[in-house]
C-alpha cells in the first residue's frame, strides 16, 4: 500500500540501488516521469501514476506498464517531465519526497534545472524534506532558516555548492567547520569537506546543494 507521506519520484538519469535506497522508497507514492520508469523494476516498485509526454518511454516499457495510469504531455510543453512530476508530488503534500535518477545521464542541463528546482520548490514548501539521488550520490537543497542533518556514516566526504553567495553559513561536526561564514557564488571553499558526526548545516541567506558522497551497503 503506497503511504501518501511519501513520494518517490522517478527520474531518467542514473541509478545504482542499493538496501537504503529500497527502504527508503519502500510502501511510498511512486511518481514514474517518462522513461524514468525503467528504475522502477530494480527497486521493486510499481508506479502509481505515470506522467510526461513519453518521448522517452521505449515500447517495451510502454507495453510492460500499460496497466499504470498515465497522464499525457504533449512534447511542446513549457515544463519538464520531472517538473511535472514534482508539481504532482508537491500536490500530495508529503512529508518527503525522494527523486531517484535525478542526476547523471545525458543532458547536464536537466540535472541542473532539477537541482535549482528542488532550491525553489524548497523555499515554498519548508515542511518538505527533498532527497535526490542516484544511489551514489545525494543532493539536499540548503535554504535560509532551515538547518540540514546529514544522517550518514562519518568520514563521509560531501560538498556544498553555492547557487548563489553565501551569508551565515555554518557547517559543524566536520573535519573543517565553519562558522557563520561568507561564500562567493562560484567559490570552491566548501569543496570536499568529510564528516565527523552529528553533522549540521544551517545558512543566514543564500541558496545552494549540499552534495552527499553515498556509503552504503549494497
């Protein structure tokens, strides 16, 4: 039974599954965008509704779904298929969304449009935890007021990157913390950083993705 508390969208980008992954989206809502459908076998889910213009849907997948419900797009939209997807999920007003294959693949400027859409979507709906991730790696958006938890193993590395400067920002329980700094749009001095335990990021202004270097079990 799919828990409305939780949606998991799937994107076309890349995807390595693995045991956290698979429960993280177990019994969740399941968002299937065009030929993100394909990730839906290997982490044993069905989707619920699946929705884009399908440009990307081989016939076999086409044929092996038919029974999902699916909502049509026409290719000249003004919208993508994973910001169709996520209006959808947002609608639901799930504590969580998690988009998997959201990064990756062919097309740099989808991932980038999706990261910048999950600050936006973010800034709108704070009450909202966003996980996007490709199995190896995981992206959360940083916003203003909102501190960010890393739940992960320590000494794992990530990354935060500014989609804009930055004011305010600490980082604790890191290998190099931060206290309240300043980070000019395009600066690499939140490259890399690993963590410790009981890792926390909070920023004053500014926007930007905190990039998740996965360990997991596989």
């Amino acid at each position: 039974m799919s828990n409305s508390a939780s949606v998991t969208i799937l994107l076309g980008g890349t995807l390595t599954v693995n045991d956290d992954l698979l429960a993280r989206v177990k019994n969740s809502y399941v968002i299937a965008a065009d030929g993100g459908i394909r990730h839906a076998k290997e982490l044993g889910v069905t989707p619920d509704v699946w929705i884009g213009d399908f440009d990307s849907s081989k016939p076999a997948l086409l044929d092996e779904y038919q029974s999902v419900e699916q909502i049509p797009h026409s290719t000249d939209k003004n919208q993508s298929d994973g910001e169709l997807a996520l209006n959808l999920a947002i609608a639901r007003k799930p504590k969580a969304i998690t988009v998997c294959g959201a990064m990756g693949g062919e097309r740099t400027d989808h991932i980038l449009f999706i990261l910048l859409g999950a600050i936006r979507y973010a800034l709108d709906n704070s009450d909202i935890e966003f996980y996007l991730t490709t199995g190896n790696e995981t992206a959360f958006p940083l916003i203003p007021g909102r501190e960010l938890a890393l739940d992960c193993a320590d000494d794992t590395t990530f990354s935060i990157i500014p989609f804009s400067a930055l004011s305010g920002l600490t980082v604790l329980g890191v290998k190099w913390p931060l206290h309240s700094v300043e980070v000019a749009l395009g600066s690499t001095h939140t490259l890399s950083n690993v963590t410790t335990g009981n890792t926390k990021i909070s920023l004053i202004d500014g926007h930007a993705i905190a990039l998740v270097q996965n360990k997991h079990s596989l």
